[in-house]
C-alpha cells in the first residue's frame, strides 16, 4: 500500500501547486546564527514536491534581502511596514489547481510582504489551501488566518509547523501530515 493508503491515486489525481517564500544564508537557528545554502522552507516545499508530485513555484522577491541576517530583518521589516515587496514574477494561472500548498517561514508572527505579494487577487474558488510554515519557536502563528483572508473562495485546512533548525531530517513529519496522521 502507498503513503496514502487506499486513496493515494485519488489523491495524485488532484492537481496540486506548492507556492513558497524562502531565504537561505544567514539564518538564526535556537539562539545562533548559521549560513545555510538552502532556505528551511524550500527543504520542506521539496519533500511535499517528492511525495505528492505537485508543481512548484517559489516566490522571489524583485530586491533580494541581504545575506546578513540583521540586516535582512530590517530590510523585511520595511516591506513589511510599507505593504511594498515587489517579485521577480507573478504565480502562474491556477485554475487547473484544486489544491495549493502555501510555504513560509514565520516573520513577526506572520507571513513575509512577498508572499501577500504573490496571493493577493487571484482566484481561490472552490481550492483547498494547506499551508507549512517553518519557524523557531512560533508554531503556525496566524499564518492560517492570513491564508483565510487573502484566499477569499477557499478552505483553509490544518497546516504543517516545522522548526527551521529541524528541517533536514523532517521528512516523516510531512508525510505523517500529508496522511493526515499528525501534525
């Protein structure tokens, strides 16, 4: 039997999209800082991509942020305060989508400026959302409730809370959430 038990070609039957924001060098992980080549975020928009084989967009903001982290959390902070985060390039269409997987890290509690960016004004009728967030000690925060309210038409599901500083051997915890074991 599959990772999805007697449902599983039902479930890959449902054309899915992962959008995801995600920085890598300096980053702070438990109290210290470490560079690392590739952002927490897209460790796990990667394994949902292997297990489910949906398609994959990564949103990319129009000014990279710095890759010190201090300088970084200002810069965001600014986007965030002004509501102004331009990206290289718009989601593509998703009305042949039924389900959309929105990844972020967590900044002050919420979503990055770019990911509003990237959502707002699109067309979520009748999808499904599930949002992952990767964090160091904040959980989902209210990144459900921004999901809910910038994705007008669709059912916001439970989402995926993973720390950062776990992510690279995460793997069994997205597949215990995509069977809906555990989250």
């Amino acid at each position: 039997m599959g990772l999805f038990g007697g449902n599983k070609e039902n479930y890959k039957d449902k054309k899915s999209i992962i959008i995801y924001f995600s920085r890598a060098d300096e980053n702070y992980f438990g109290g210290a800082m470490k560079y690392i080549e590739k952002g927490n975020t897209e460790v796990i928009a990667e394994y949902i991509r292997d297990i489910v084989g949906a398609d994959i967009f990564k949103v990319e903001p129009q000014i990279p942020y710095s890759a010190d982290y201090m300088q970084c959390i200002e810069e965001a902070k600014v986007r965030t305060r002004e509501h102004n985060a331009p990206i290289k390039e718009n989601v593509p269409d998703l009305s042949s989508y039924e389900v959309i997987y929105v990844g972020s890290p967590v900044y002050w509690g919420g979503m990055p400026e770019e990911l509003f960016t990237a959502l707002k004004g699109l067309d979520y009728t009748g999808k499904t959302i599930r949002p992952f967030v990767t964090h160091e000690g904040s959980g989902l925060s209210s990144i459900p409730n921004q999901l809910k309210n910038i994705c007008t038409g669709a059912v916001v599901t439970n989402g995926l809370a993973i720390s950062g500083s776990s992510v690279n051997s995460a793997r069994s915890k997205v597949e215990n959430w995509l069977k809906g074991l555990g989250l």
